[in-house]
C-alpha cells in the first residue's frame, strides 16, 4: 500500500471514529444533566448501538456486498446520519430523542463494516497494513474527546451538531475514496451467512462455546463504563472529563502493540482471562476512588487500563474466533462473534447498568461505590469461571494448533 492510498484511509477512519466519539462518551451526561433522562432510559440509549450491531449485517451483507459500491453507500449512510444527529440534537423528550438515535445507530454501525471492507479490499497484505489503518480509529476517538472538551460539549447538544458537522464531511469525503464495487453480486442471499448462523456449528466445541458465553457476559460489566464512566466523573468534579478518558485510547495503542509479546508469553487464555480480570480491577478502582476522592490515581489507573480491558477481549477474541473457524465459515464466525458480544451483550449490558444506576439514584445523586461494585463483582466471578471452564482445544483448528 503507497503513503498516499494509506493517507486516505487514515482520513476515512479518522473521521468515522471522531463522528461516534463526539457524543457516545459524553450523552450519558447530558440526557442526565440537561434532559432529566431517568438510569433506565440512559441504559436503552446507549443499548441503541447494540440493536445496530445486530440490524447492521441486513445493509452491508444484502445491499452493499450485491448492489452498491461501498464507498457510495458509505457516504449515503454517512450524509443521512449526519441529518438524523442534527435532529437528535433537538428533541428533550425521550420519547422522540430514543427511535431517532436507534435509526442513526442503525445507519452507523452499518458504517463500521463498510470501512473495514473498504480498508482490506484497497490491502495487499491485510495481516500488515489493516492494523495500521485502523490506528486511526483511536486517534480519531481521542480528537473528538480532546473538541468536546475544548468547546464545552459535555453537558449539552452541541456534542451531538459537532458529530454532525463530522458526519457531513465524512459523507462528502466517503465520495473521493477509492471505488469499491459489490463482490456478490448475483450470488444467493443467506440469511444464516448474513448472521452468522453458519458458525454455530462451532459451538459444538465446548472450548469455543466456554469462550462465546464468557464474551457475551463480560460485555454486560463492560457497558458500565460506556454508559457511566463520563457522569461518574463529573459528578465527581473532574474537570475536562471527556478530554481525561481520551487517556483510555492511548492505553488502545499501547496495549495493542504490546499484545503480540503477552501473547507469546501466557497464550491466548492468559490474554483473555488478564482482559477479564482487568474490568474487575477497573471497577473496583472507581468505587474505592469514590469513597476516597484524594487518591486520584486510582482513577486514572482505572482509565489506563482500558487498553488490556478492550484489545485483550476483542482484539484477542477476532483473533480466537479465526482461529476456531475453517476458511469457509470464517466470515460467518465474524458475524456470529459480533451479535453476541457488540449486540446481544451490550445490548443486555447497557439495559442493566441503567437499571442499576436507576436503583442506586436517590434525591438525584448516586451511589457510584454500589453501581461500581457490580461490574467489579461480575468480572470477578467470571473471571474465575473462565479459569475453570475454558480448556484449550488441541486439535487441528484450535488456536494452539
């Protein structure tokens, strides 16, 4: 790949990753703060995303692999998402604000799979050159935590116009990309392959299916800290929140450079289980930091360590997940992966830690140390199932092979 095709598809993530990053940080914050959201609506919001994980593989598996070439598509979910976060930034009742923010997140995560297909097709060596691209995806997560900051967003629904104003020049941007035509077209149309259903299969083998169950529950700790992190810390004081938890994406990069050599050392259940135990270390940093505001570290160790919770689950788990699946099923394994952990479980997740933070909110305040404690709680014990129950295949196929 040449500087300047790499230049360009640094842009296109950049910019896809800035749009989300401006305000899935911070709406907890301000649908809370300004909106009078109650635990359980802030929950469902940020459960959109999930319903979008699962709704997304119908667009990209049915009309972007058939009919459209994914760079106009690209640019059409983009503009039409552009326009559905400026309404969003509109509505104060969540009745109107939830089924438009389902449609954007539709239209979003639909995108997420267009500039990973149009990432690897433009790749000569996708091993070497698709993680180099996609570095830009935290650099891009971390510039729209540093603006919102910066422009005062966090409470308020210009997070939402600045993702807007992103969207739109993604959308005209997506245009010049590289073109990118439909590879199935006229093949037939599988609704098993398009949700991953040809992988099930695999769950036939009790490693794979131990790995499948633990990945979907520890995304249920996980959508804590996406949907709470940013109040928590505000109503803790902490000034500049958004721009501090951009902190998180630098520990990506690290940890994800570094993942090669722990991987090496422990194998892939050494990563997984370091992954699974480092939510439980992370939530409980934040409920003792609660009680204990002077011991700042604590919450930034927390943030920092963001990097092992994210990449030793799902980097490592695409990595675990092509290994378990044959060449023939690998795209389906992929798709199945997806569902059950960035939809099933953030979806689960995300309903739970807003009926948990609805549970422990009296008088308007939280009791941050009890809605903590339950993440920490449930990573720990799963921690400890995964231990116990995962075994390592050893035959042909297996990650050990």
């Amino acid at each position: 790949m040449n500087f300047i095709l790499l230049s360009r598809l640094w842009v296109m993530v950049f910019l896809h990753y800035f749009v989300w990053g401006a305000w899935y940080v911070t709406m907890g914050t301000y649908t809370t703060a300004k909106l009078g959201f109650l635990g359980g609506q802030v929950g469902l919001a940020y459960g959109s995303t999930a319903v979008g994980a699962m709704v997304s593989p119908f667009i990209v598996g049915i009309i972007a692999d058939r009919f459209f070439a994914t760079q106009r598509l690209l640019a059409c979910l983009h503009l039409v998402g552009a326009g559905l976060l400026y309404w969003i930034s509109t509505l104060k009742e969540f009745q109107q604000f939830y089924p438009v923010l389902l449609a954007y997140t539709i239209t979003y995560m639909a995108c997420h799979g267009l500039t990973n297909t149009l990432a690897l097709h433009h790749s000569k060596n996708p091993a070497k050159e698709f993680p180099l691209v996609m570095v830009m995806a935290s650099v891009g997560w971390i510039a729209s935590g540093l603006a919102v900051s910066w422009f005062k967003l966090e409470d308020n629904a210009g997070m939402f116009r600045l993702a807007s104003g992103a969207a739109l020049i993604m959308g005209v941007y997506s245009l010049t990309l590289p073109h990118t035509p439909p590879k199935g077209t006229g093949a037939p149309i599988s609704l098993g392959t398009l949700l991953g259903f040809d992988a099930l299969k695999l769950l036939r083998n009790r490693a794979f299916a131990t790995f499948m169950l633990c990945s979907f529950l520890i995304c249920v700790p996980l959508s804590f800290y996406f949907s709470w992190m940013n109040v928590f810390m505000n109503e803790m004081h902490i000034p500049n929140a958004a721009a501090k938890m951009t902190l998180g994406q630098v520990s990506d990069v690290v940890f994800l450079l570094l993942l090669p050599a722990f991987l090496s050392r422990v194998g892939s259940k050494g990563i997984l289980l370091l992954g699974i135990s480092a939510w439980a270390v992370r939530f409980g940093l934040f409920a003792v930091f609660h009680q204990n505001p002077s011991a700042i570290w604590m919450l930034f160790t927390g943030i920092l360590l963001h990097g092992m919770c994210y990449d030793f689950i799902f980097v490592m788990g695409r990595m675990l997940v092509d290994k378990y699946a044959g060449e023939d099923i690998r795209g389906a394994a992929q798709g199945l992966h997806a569902i059950v952990t960035l939809g099933a479980g953030m979806f689960v997740g995300s309903w739970l830690s807003g009926v948990a933070a609805q549970h422990y909110t009296e008088a308007g305040s939280h009791s941050w140390q009890s809605i903590w404690l339950i993440p920490a709680v449930m990573g720990a014990v799963l921690a400890v199932v995964f231990a116990i129950f995962y075994r390592e295949d050893k035959h042909e196929g297996s990650p050990s092979s």
